[in-house]
C-alpha cells in the first residue's frame, strides 16, 4: 500500500502531465545554456528552480511501518515502476541529451564561481548524480578534470575554516561552501567508481593535512558572550567544529563501504587520515560531552576504526 502523500502527489502527476513537466524541464536546461558565458547570478537562480523541479520526483520517505517491513528484498525489486521513478527516468533522459555542453556549465560553477553559486551547483550536481543510474556525469567529472579541481580546493578551505572557531566568527560562508562541497564528495563516495576516482584524486591525504581537524575548541559551560545560552543564529565554537569534523568522517567511512574492491588501499589511506589527527581522534574517544554533535563524531569513529581494520591485522592503539 502506498502512503496518502505518495498518492496525493501521484494524483498530483496526472493533473499536471508529464510532457507539461517536460517542458518546463526543458525550458530552464535552455536558460542554463544560454547564460553559459556568463551571468552566473542567473544561473544561481536557474539551479535553484531546477533543483526544486527535480525534488517533485523525489519519493517521499517511505513510514517505517511493520507493512514496509514486510516487503522483501525481491518484491521492492519486482515491483510495478511507479509515477515518482517514471519521471525521474524521464527526467534524467531530457538532462542527458544536453551532453556535455550541460555538464561543463554545471561543473564549472561548482568549482569556480561566487559562494551561492558554487553550493547551488555542487547541490545540483548533488542531485543529477544520485539519478544518474548510467554515471556519465561522473564519467564526465573524472575525465574532464573537474572532480580532481574539486578535491584539490580542499586544500584552500583549511585556512578559512580555521578562521571559523574562534568565538565571533567571521561570516560562516566558508563553511556552508565547506559543507556543500563535502557532501557531494560524499555521494560521488557511494557509488563504487566513484569511491576509486577519490581514492585515486587523493582525497583523504588532503583531508589528512587539514589543520583545523586539530583545533578542537574547549567546551564553554557558561555559554559564550557571557550568556548561558548562545544566540541561535551563532552556533558556539564546538558546534562549529562538529560541522567541520563529521563531513571528514562521513566521507571517510563511506568511502571505506562503497570500495571494497580496494579495500587494502582505502584502509590504509583512512589509517593515515586517523594517525595524523591522533589528537582528534583521542579526544573524541575521551569527550565527556553528551550532545548530539559528540555523539555522532563518537559513532562515525567507531565505525571507520571497525572498518579500516585489516583481516588478521592488529589495530594500532592510540
């Protein structure tokens, strides 16, 4: 049985129509393309539309319900397409028949453009290569050089954030650039090609010269600016750490998943990472601190130990 916000957007679908929707589509592609040499601030405003486009196909999050549970492996395999997966392959056939023309737009404001610019492209990219079933975007990224540009603009980000963790920060900007870029590394990560191209473009030896993975700040018991609680607006300095070390270990514990055909060099790469931010990583596996930030640092750790350790080997101690 499907949920009724499944039902109400299918219903949604057939009032609509998808060769309606297909226009629509394809008229914000063309947009995009003709604003390809230049106004960058249109196509901000391009990739937002398009970006809420793609979500209409996006399935709703299935209820964890005993029916749900119920449903093998084989029945969700064997299943009926429905309107949500029809449209995305649609969707995803009307973007690939803008080539690389397309790609290179794309691509190119992620890695070079004003801040807003670069997360709504990264955010798009995000988006089109979860879709991708045939990976001829990350084909395309890893050929035409730009998945490399990105992993080696890591390197640049260091200093800025480091910025970031003193108790008045600059303008956080930096971080959301951070954070957008980290978390399409992340779903490059989980496809198994694109786990590889990281391993090979160095990823985690960048992330393993990080300095401000070293910076854990102090935790205020008294709030800062002399407050109890910190304005909602400024997260306090170890907010601000957490939001630059979990992206790190997300990404380091995906890639440690999704290569398993590589799985001797993932590891040791991983290994290094841990080694380097010994520090780190002592503090995590001490911190007193009971918070959701802490937490999650604690189980991501856990985790990627588990997992980078070889069969038959002995875990060094930190």
């Amino acid at each position: 049985a499907t949920s009724p916000a499944s039902e109400d957007l299918a219903v949604g679908f057939a009032s609509i129509g998808d060769s309606s929707l297909h226009i629509i589509l394809k008229k914000i592609l063309d947009f995009i393309l003709k604003t390809g040499g230049g106004f960058q601030r249109v196509r901000t405003h391009l990739y937002g539309s398009l970006l809420y486009y793609l979500q209409i196909a996006q399935r709703p999050d299935e209820p964890d319900t005993l029916e749900a549970a119920k449903k093998s492996m084989w029945e969700r395999l064997t299943a009926p397409e429905d309107g949500f997966s029809k449209l995305q392959r649609e969707n995803m056939a009307i973007i690939e028949s803008y080539g690389s023309a397309l790609m290179e737009v794309v691509c190119r404001d992620a890695c070079d453009g004003h801040e807003i610019g670069r997360m709504l492209a990264l955010a798009l990219l995000d988006r089109i290569v979860s879709i991708d079933k045939q990976h001829q975007w990350l084909l395309y990224l890893s050929n035409s050089g730009y998945l490399k540009v990105l992993v080696d603009s890591l390197a640049d980000d260091d200093l800025k954030l480091q910025s970031l963790l003193i108790p008045q920060p600059p303008l956080l900007k930096a971080l959301y650039t951070y954070e957008s870029k980290m978390a399409f590394l992340t779903k490059v990560a989980k496809i198994q090609q694109g786990a590889l191209e990281l391993l090979r473009s160095g990823v985690i030896v960048k992330l393993a010269q990080f300095q401000v993975y070293d910076m854990r700040p102090e935790i205020d018991q008294q709030g800062i600016f002399g407050m109890r609680e910190p304005p909602v607006f400024i997260p306090a300095p170890v907010e601000r750490y957490h939001q630059i070390l979990l992206p790190a270990l997300q990404l380091c514990q995906i890639i440690l998943t999704s290569s398993m055909a590589q799985h001797a060099q993932a590891a040791r790469q991983v290994l290094q990472f841990l080694i380097s931010h010994s520090d780190a990583v002592q503090a995590i596996l001490r911190c007193q601190e009971v918070s959701v930030g802490a937490l999650q640092e604690l189980a991501l750790l856990t985790g990627i130990i588990s997992k980078a350790a070889l069969p038959g080997k002995i875990l060094f101690c930190f």
